[in-house]
C-alpha cells in the first residue's frame, strides 16, 4: 500500500511525463513536391535540400535537379524526424510493401510480332 507522500510524489512524476497538446496552425503553410532530397550536417545543424528531378531520359549522364526547398534543423530535430520517418516508413511498407531504393536498369522491351 502506498502512502499519502508516495501518491503525491508518484503523481507528480506521470504529470512531468504528460505530453502537451499540440495545436499545429497551418495558415501559413505552403506545400511543394520533391523527388530528390540531400543532406549534409555540421556540429551545430542540418541541412536538408529538397527538389524535382528534371531530366526525362533515365539513361542520361547527367541529372538537373531544381532545388525548391532548405530545411535547417538542430540536431535534436533532425534525430526526431528520423525516428518520425522510421516510424511512418515501416507502417507504409507493412500496409503497401517493400520501398525498394535500390537503382534498376532500364529494360528494354522485347520483340514482338508487331515490332518485328
């Protein structure tokens, strides 16, 4: 059995572990697509660039990238968001399947009677 004290003190304790409520106000937000993103950091922050890939031709040897967006995060929330997107990436995957990041050959098509 616990005591007065021991109540208040373990009270206390699940108060300090309550998450606050979030309120996200999206007035202001903007939206953009991208397809390619990459990141470099430093002691202090990273850097995240966000934009679209604008070469049609798989097969080129090179790639035009339009960058549209830069995030900069402390590292705090850059370790948040990667456990943010750990969590979403195997939920997405348990529901629709492995991402496969791997690059692919582009196949040709094979002949056919039509295209012989």
């Amino acid at each position: 059995m616990t005591t007065p004290d021991q109540q208040k003190i373990n009270q206390a304790s699940n108060a300090k572990r309550t998450t606050p409520k979030v309120t996200w106000d999206d007035s202001q937000m903007q939206s953009s697509y991208a397809n390619v993103v990459n990141a470099v950091s430093s002691r202090e922050e990273f850097t995240l660039f966000f934009g679209t890939n604008q070469t049609w031709n798989a097969t080129d040897k090179e790639l035009a990238v339009h960058l549209s967006n830069r995030i900069m995060l402390n590292p705090h929330a850059a370790k948040r968001l990667l456990t943010l997107l750990a969590a979403v990436m195997a939920e997405h995957e348990k529901r629709y399947g492995p991402v496969n990041i791997e690059p692919t050959a582009v196949k040709k098509p094979e002949p056919t009677a039509m295209n012989n």
